[in-house]
DNA sequence: CTGAAAGCGCTTACAG
DNA sequence: CTGAAAGCGCTTACAG
C-alpha cells in the first residue's frame, strides 16, 4: 500500500535518499538510515514488484519451463522442480511455473516481456524448439538434459552413457551373461528424450565389448502396462538373470512383478535401477541404483543461472555442458547369477 | 525488446490507439487494426509485464503456496499443484509457485508487492498463521484444505467427516467388526492437520454407533517407518478383519505389508484408501478408495479465484466453504470378513 | 551525503 | 474514432 514516497516522507527524506538506503547502492548516514528503516517499518512498506521491475529490469524470478508429460512418470519430475525450486529459494528468486504444452511459445511470451530473469528448462528434447527461442531471447538460460545441440545454452545433465556401461560393467564383473534393459516408452524417445539412447547405446556396446547378452526393451510409463511389458519382456528371454531399469514407472512397478514371479533380489535376479535416493524411498525400491541426482541438477542448474544473472561478467562468458558422474549406490540387489558358481 | 511506442510509429497511430487496438477495450477502424496488427506481428511485439502491471495492477499471475513437509507425501501434493496449475493456465494465469517455510512471510511479500493477482494456499493448518496476513491482503485469496476459522476466506476442500463415516459404513455393512483405521503421524496432526481428525472422530464415531470396534492409529508418512507402523498395528490387533488407509505412504506401502504375511485383498482383509485415482494408477494400488479429487479442488478453487479476481462483484460476494463429496471408487478390496458367514 | 528530475513502458481518463 | 498528457512506483545519473 505505502509507496517509497510515503516512507520518504514519513522519514523527513527524499525518494530517492529513501531508495539508496534501501538498497544499500550509495553510502547514507547512519541517522537518515535509521530513520528510513523505522518509516518501512512502520508504514509496513513493501516495493512495488512491477514498478521496480520496470525500472531495474530485474525480477527476481526464475523461469521453469515443466510439462507434464502423459508419458513420464510425475513423481520423478517432481524431484527436478524440487531441486530446482529450493535452490531459487535460497538464492532469493521466486519460481515462475510454466507448465504450457507449447513451451516455445510460452517461453518467447515471458522471456520477451521481462516477467523472468532468467530460465531453466525441463523436459529437454534432443530437437528442442525452445532452443532457438532461447538462444534469440534476453534472458539467458540453462537446461536441465542434453539437447542435440547445446551451443549457446548452459547444459547440467547425468551422464547416462557413462552410467550404461557402468551398469553393464558391474553385472559382468560378477559374471552375468545375459541382461535385459528396460527402457522408457518409444515415443518417449520419438519425441527426442535422449537419455534413453545414451544409456541404451552405450549398455549395448559394453555388452558387445564383453561378449554379454543385453536385450534392450522398451516399457510403459506408467501402471499397470508397464508391469505386463516387463512380464512379457521376462517371458522372452528366460535365461536372463540381470536387469536393468532406465524408466522410473517400470522401477516402481518391479517389486510386484517380481513377487508374482517368486523371483528375489538378488538371489534369483540381480537389479540396478536409474533413479534418486528420494524415489527409492518414496516407493520402498530395495534395489541398487545410478543416482540421478534430480536436487543436485537442479542446484547446480540454478546457480549458474543466477551467475549469469548477476554478473555481467559470467553473462558473457562461454557455454558449457556439465554431466555429473553417475554413481551407484549399493542397495544389495545384485550378485553372482543363480545358475554360475559363485566362487 | 519493442515497444508499444515503436509499434504505433510502426503503425502511423498515437500510442494510446495501439494499446485500444490491443486491449480491444475501445472501439477501433478495421484499418487502424489491421496496421497496428501487422506492426506487432513484424516487430514480435510482446508487452513488457512489469510496466502494465504498473499501470493496470494486474499481473495475471496466481500465487500458489505450497510447502513441502519432509512429513507429508510429496507425490501427493504434486496433484494439488498440478490441478492448479492447469486450471491456471486454461484460464490465462501463470503461476508464482512459493515453497518457503515461512508461509505467512512469503505470502505478505508477495501481495504486498502485487506480484499476483490472487493466491491459492495448500497445507492448510487448523490455526494457520496465513491466514491472518491472506485477510488483510489487497489480493483475494482461496484455500484448499478447511482451516478451524473460515471467516473471510474461500476455502475447498473434501467432506473428510462424511469420508470417514462413509468408510466405516461400508465395511459395517459387509459384516465387519473390529477395523483399522491409520491415519497420518501425529506431528501432522500436532501441525494441525484437521483433515485427519475430521475424519478419524468421524469413523469413531460412526463405529460406536454401529457398535464396532475401531482401532484409530497413526503411520508414519514415509517407508520404510510407515510399514512398520503398520506391521505393528497389526500384530496388535490381530481381530482386525477391515482396514482404512487415510495415508498416501501407508497406501504406498501396504501391497507390500500384506503380501509378506500372506494376506490377500479381500479374502483376508478388506481395505478402503483415502487418495486419488491418478494416485492408485502411479503406485498400482489395487485397493478401493474415497476419491481425494485434488484435480477437481485444484480446479474449483482457482475457478473462484479468477472470479473474484476479475469481477468487481464477486471480489465483495460473501466467501464460503465448499466441500466435495466422498466416492467410493470400487476396485474390489473388500467384502465380507472371513470368519462370519458371508451369507 | 542529499535531492530534483528524468525515465522505464504501459494504460486511461479526457478533450476533440 | 484518435491523440496528447498524466500517472502508475520505482531507480539512477546528475548536480550540488
């Protein structure tokens, strides 16, 4: 309700005094700040978000561009916007959430009328048409998931090939043969989600590297189909006794199929999952798995965001790809296969 | 980047006319349209939002509060903010979505600075300290969720009272006797969380009514602790032949509870949850439940919002309380208690 | 260290 | 139907 020039007034002062003491931008005497202070706090002063908005060009609030996609499974983006959005907290920025199917168009509307000051994307397709909208915009931004091509845009994803192999690696190490991968739905990865073939590419060539058997499906993004794809995928290939999980619906699923099959972890079949520690526990899943680090992303995502925000410096500076080292953690659902000696 | 002013010298009009033609709010030539048009279309003319919010005191964005506790369920409160958000978004709002824990703060800031238009609180305490501050507010405000004084508030949220009775009801009728009813840790309740006691006072009563015997205990809201809980509930009463799940971790968990002692739905026990559709498909949760309808709360209060928001009679109608009606959406978990007769 | 003035980009009476 | 002017509430050179 009050305005500066109501505090200014109310504290014998000038506006713009008012605002430097404020703002801390321009040395004030300790009197005329005492009196300012005690005006805001009177007057229960608090600025105008447009009218400073208008004036600085600044906001304080950070873009996130989230859809929910029918095809991915809810609760585990909800653990990028988590990360995202408590690491904008602490920093001192509001989350803007933009949920639109068309988020090209959406971000152009408020990148172009300075509501952000800066984005960070979600949901990244290997052909993202937000790219170039993004590229062309005023406010710069950073991308949860590695697109195509990253030139111009700050990039923070988990290293899925590098989690492909380390998965593939580890079943072998304890001397599996044959593993079945399951992966998201195909129109995930029709509509470019790229992960799915980074980990799937790379479980693949480590496999043919070390002469295993890797069957790589696809599943379900969410219940009870991607039960039955899994049960199928198991019927089709008997002799597997290693399995690994690249799709959070099918991982939550597992625990029932396995049941139902009198199968145990990791006496009968060795798992490793893709997935945080939260999900683990959100869904009781007793199994190993590659941390997705859905909270660490997104905190690293952010404060690159807000240093390119704040610093003109940082605002022009090269590009980069982060990837985060995939590591894994030891839920004790993998060992030797049933049927080789385990000694 | 444009401006309104670069746009009507664009057009060859004053920049009053082109705001008009954009705004539609006053009568304007097809010809003075159609060039002021084609000035927004080739600069990509997007109005600068803090400047209209300035002007107009409005921003078209819906403050939604949303906190969330390590105690509650995270996936479910993502339903909320999801039926929110969409509601939001068809009805041309974007959404500041504020997480922080000091509630009453953040709203303060953000309708003292009339960033919103309006906001939506989740987590709605018994005696909570937003409310307060919602109430002397220059913006309207709905609530999801009854807190123990509605006065000048609109609030939304499901009849847990007739959900409780309902779910008592049900199983009486089947022939049950002694039940088991697990609601959320009682530093939810502590926190005010009166969804819980609406409902468990609710069901108690009912069942003394009825001459049945209830058994109201609390569950932890994550795994593996609520299993636990659940576990030990149920050693304790052994004679419990009906349970009733007004807890999303204990509905989580329980497949997994009742399939390590052998128990089977509803040969050996019946159950009825308290969540959502959308909520049994993600955790394939084969149990019979009252609908919780975040989506349709989510979409009634944003509803009622922008109604205030946008009609000058409706921001000074008389607020009110507004409950949805428990449905027992069957999915087959219960039936008749095994040691009586079932006919 | 302080203040008068201009400007950010809109909208909206008001006059014509 | 159109335009000149004022105003929304801030910040920021600039002059003193």
């Amino acid at each position: 309700m009050a305005t500066i020039g109501e505090v200014a007034q109310a504290a014998g002062v000038s506006r713009s005094t008012a605002s430097n003491v404020l703002s801390g931008k321009k040395a004030t005497s300790l009197e005329i700040q005492r009196r300012v202070r005690r005006a805001v706090e009177e007057l229960g002063y608090t600025p105008n978000a447009g009218a400073r908005a208008l004036a600085t060009s600044q906001t304080r609030v950070i873009g996130l561009l989230a859809h929910f996609f029918d095809d991915e499974f809810a609760p585990a983006m909800l653990q990028y916007i988590l990360g995202v959005s408590n690491t904008a907290r602490e920093l001192g920025y509001d989350i803007l959430l933009v949920s639109e199917a068309d988020g090209a168009h959406a971000l152009k509307r408020i990148t172009d009328s300075l509501m952000v000051d800066g984005v960070v994307l979600l949901n990244v397709a290997d052909q993202d048409d937000r790219l170039d909208v993004l590229r062309a915009a005023k406010r710069p931004g950073v991308l949860v998931g590695l697109p195509g091509d990253p030139t111009g845009v700050d990039v923070f994803d988990l290293d899925f090939a590098e989690a492909g192999r380390l998965m593939v690696e580890h079943l072998a190490r304890l001397g599996h043969r044959e593993l079945l991968l399951v992966s998201q739905p195909d129109h995930v990865v029709e509509r470019g989600g790229a992960y799915v073939w980074r980990l799937r590419d790379a479980a693949l060539a480590e496999a043919r590297t070390r002469g295993l058997a890797l069957h790589a499906v696809s599943g379900a993004s969410s219940q009870p189909q991607v039960g039955e794809d899994m049960r199928a995928a198991l019927d089709a290939h008997p002799g597997v006794t290693g399995l690994l999980v690249n799709n959070e619906a099918a991982a939550a699923a597992l625990p029932f199929v396995l049941r139902e099959r009198g199968l145990e972890a990791p006496r009968d079949m060795s798992v490793i999952g893709r997935y945080s520690n939260e999900f683990a526990r959100t869904f009781s899943l007793p199994f190993s798995s590659i941390e997705s680090a859905p909270d660490r992303l997104g905190q690293l995502a952010v404060r690159q965001l807000v240093r390119r925000i704040e610093s003109p410096d940082a605002r022009e500076a090269a590009h980069g790809v982060w990837f985060i080292s995939p590591e894994l953690v030891d839920r004790g659902s993998t060992g030797a296969p049933r049927s080789v000696p385990s000694d």
